[in-house]
C-alpha cells in the first residue's frame, strides 16, 4: 500500500521546476534560435530551420574573431586550471599545521572574492602601467583569474582534508612508507575526485569570466569580451550560434570530469 505524497512536495516540484526554466531557459531559448532559417533573425518566430549560422560561423566575419578568441580564453583557462590545482593542493597540505600567519593569509586570499571583480581587474591593470609592462591575456588577465579560482580551490580542499582519514596515511608509515610514497600512493589517490573538482572550477571559472578580464586582456579578447563586443555589432543569430557552441562545449568539459570522477571513485572501490 503506497501512501499518497503530502502537498508540500508538489509545492516543492513547482517550486523546482520553475526554477529550472529561470536558470536553463535562456540557453534553451539561443540555442532554438541559433537554428534559424537564412533569413532569420534575432527574435521569435523562427523563419525556417537549418544549420545555416553554424556554417556561418567558420566563414571569413565582417566583425567578431571567433577563433583566435576561443583558443585564448581556452589556453587561459587551461593555465588558470593547472595553476589553481597546484596551489590549492600545496595550501590544503600545508594548512593541516597551523603555522605563523596562517589565519591572515587565509583572510587575505577571501578578500579577493569580497571586492568587486571590476575593481580587481582596475588594480591589476594600474599596477602593470605603473610597472611598464603591457596587459595581456596571458599576463595580467592570468593573475586576475588567479585571484578568482584560488580562493574556491583553498576552500575546496580545506573541506577535503577535514574529511581525510589520517589513519590512512598513519598505517603507510607503519608499513614503513616514505612521506613522499605515503602521499603520492595513498593521500592523493583517495583525494583524486576531488581534484579533478578543483581543476574544473578552474577551468571553468576562468573560461567564462568577464569583469576581471575587462581592463587586463590587452589588445586580444577572451571568448566573453568577443562576445560583449559582438552585442553591438552583430545582428544576425551567427551570435546565437556561436553561444550554442560554447555552451556545448561547457557542459562536455563537465561531463568528461564527471566521468572521470565517476571511473575514479570506482577504481578506489575495486582495490
């Protein structure tokens, strides 16, 4: 005998639903009118259906460098990712013992998610005239994004390490393991899916960041700032089409390191 779901559930999955379409029905909306017709245009109703703007977007463009953009803010991305991943994992080893000016560092590197990300990139892009030195994309625009992914990745693995079982790594030293063996074979297998976490905070975080990329990118946009300029340039859905792809793009990156953290959990399991 099933018993019948009290009425706050179904609130609740309305409630949900809603909120679903609010987050997802944008995208959902530029990818439908990224299929327009050769004479479509930026608004409903669609004029035909093909795949007219996405072959639109790997023609010669009166404005708007797809391409070259794309490769930046992915070679970016994949910059801010290793170096996020890096550090986090040395901070979350080193702040297992307190250690002299370990709580003013902490407040330091939170302070960087508190100001406002315009003013970030404002200070970055100052200090580098000051200094002489030309912005760019992967100078100035990569300690920017630094100061946005760092913060998450110390808090990721704060998280992780309160978790961590120190027994594990205790009984490798009774068995007569190295420090170096014990992390490299035991603390670093079991902590893997959680950072693979981190490098796709980072990599995504830096891949889609606009405001702190704004005053430090130099004379070569990222993806965001390409796009930015394009909604004042363009009006054709060829920028529709171009928004379908890298969203695409987003969620496979996503899923691979789902995937991958789903393979690695289950090899843990299998030893």
């Amino acid at each position: 005998m099933t018993s019948s779901r009290p009425l706050s559930f179904y609130i609740l999955s309305i409630v949900f639903a809603l909120f679903m379409l609010f987050l997802y029905g944008p995208t959902l909306t530029i990818g439908i009118l990224s299929f327009q017709g050769p004479d479509g245009g930026l608004t409903f109703p669609m004029n035909g259906v093909s795949l007219h703007w996405f072959k639109n977007l790997f023609t010669e463009q009166q404005v708007g460098d797809f391409g070259g953009s794309f490769l930046r803010s992915l070679l970016l991305g994949l910059m801010v990712m290793v170096c996020t991943l890096v550090f986090s994992l040395m901070a979350g080893f080193a702040y297992r013992r307190r250690f002299a000016g370990s709580t003013v560092l902490f407040y330091l590197t939170l302070t960087s998610l508190i100001i406002p990300s315009i003013l970030i990139s404002l200070g970055i892009g100052l200090m580098f005239d000051r200094l002489g030195i030309s912005p760019n994309w992967f100078s100035s625009a990569f300690g920017a994004h630094l100061t946005w992914t760092l913060p998450f990745g110390l808090l990721i693995m704060f998280a992780v390490f309160n978790r961590f079982n120190p027994a594990y790594e205790a009984a490798a030293r009774d068995l007569g393991a190295s420090h170096w063996q014990t992390v490299r074979l035991i603390v670093i297998p079991l902590i893997a899916p959680s950072l693979l976490g981190v490098a796709l905070f980072g990599l995504t975080l830096s891949y889609d960041e606009f405001a702190r990329t704004l005053m430090v990118a130099g004379s070569f946009n990222t993806l965001p700032l390409e796009l930015f300029g394009m909604t004042t340039n363009v009006t054709t859905p060829v920028l529709y089409a171009l928004g379908t792809l890298t969203t695409i793009f987003s969620f496979t990156i996503i899923a691979l390191v789902v995937l991958l953290m789903s393979l690695t959990r289950k090899r843990q399991h299998s030893h």
